[in-house]
C-alpha cells in the first residue's frame, strides 16, 4: 500500500512493518504506515503534553474541559460536555468535581430542566487558563518545528480530512 522512499529517514514504524513482514510476509500492512504514525505522535504528544500540563498542576481532564468550557463561552450541561469530550457520565462528573472544588468552574440550575445543572467557569478560570494555553501551544510548535510551512499546510490538510471522515457529525463510524 504505502512505503517509505529510499531517502526517508526510518523511524519505530519501519521497524514494526518490517517485524511484520518477517512474521507473514506478504501480509498488507500499508496502513501503519498512516494509522500506526498517528497513534505514535499521539502518544508521544500526549506525554510531553502531560508533562507541561502537571508543571502548570493541572491535569490533561481537567484542562481539556476547562478549554471547552472557556472555547463554548457559555454554561453547557454535563452531557454536552461528556459528549464533546468523548468521556463517560462518571468521568464527567468527576472532572466537574475537581474544577469546581479548585474554583475554576462553578454549577447553576439549569432554567430549562429544573433537575439539571449546567457548569461554567468562574472569572478566576480565564486567568489560569491563559498562561497553561500558552505553554502548551510553545510546546505544540516545538514539537512540529521540524516541518516547513508548506508540509505543516499539506499535513494539517490531509488530517482534517482524515479525521472529518471519522467524526461522528460527518457521518464516520
């Protein structure tokens, strides 16, 4: 399917399709080449992520729903969060404990579902967020540094593409 030019520096996933070809030669696995380099800088993202995250004492949960909370600039109910968020009911509420016990978000009756809350963050949310954001996005270039402007164009095109395939609203699985 797909294969890395002569020239291409070799990385962890050449090494994986080369064991697999030598386990069953033969066998199709082009799409490591894409999906298995995905998971990888995923990975590899997420932990030095993680890392500028608990320097700032924040976890990636915590930040992940504040960001959304300050991104939807207004109050939004626990499923709409677990929903955006990709996370369970009990996830949520977990995370919901810990921004609103730390300050950061507080919880108001919903007025259209008396039963209900929705969360928003407090004022003193948007001045911790800002400097975390800032050091993440720091890390964020670092860490695609490597690639021009046009690869980084291409490569964020190709993505969206991929991953708006995927999403459940574009009608993915």
């Amino acid at each position: 399917m797909f294969s890395a030019s002569p020239t291409a520096p070799t990385d962890y996933v050449d090494g994986v399709r080369s064991q697999w070809n030598r386990l069953f030669p033969g066998l199709d696995t082009g799409a490591v080449d894409i999906v298995g380099r995905i998971n990888r800088i995923s990975q590899i993202i997420q932990l030095r992520s993680d890392a500028v995250l608990a320097a700032n004492r924040i976890t990636r949960a915590e930040f992940d729903m504040l960001s959304l909370l300050a991104r939807a600039a207004r109050p939004m109910a626990p499923t709409e969060l677990a929903a955006e968020l990709l996370i369970s009911g009990p996830g949520t509420t977990k995370r919901i404990k810990k921004l609103v016990d730390a300050g950061l978000a507080e919880r108001e009756a919903n007025p259209f579902d008396g039963r209900g809350t929705l969360i928003r963050l407090t004022p003193h949310a948007a001045s911790v967020l800002r400097p975390i954001l800032e050091d993440v996005l720091r890390l964020e270039e670092s860490l695609i540094s490597a690639l021009d402007p046009a690869a980084a164009s291409a490569l964020a095109g190709h993505l969206r593409a991929l991953l708006s395939s995927l999403e459940p609203q574009s009608g993915g699985s």
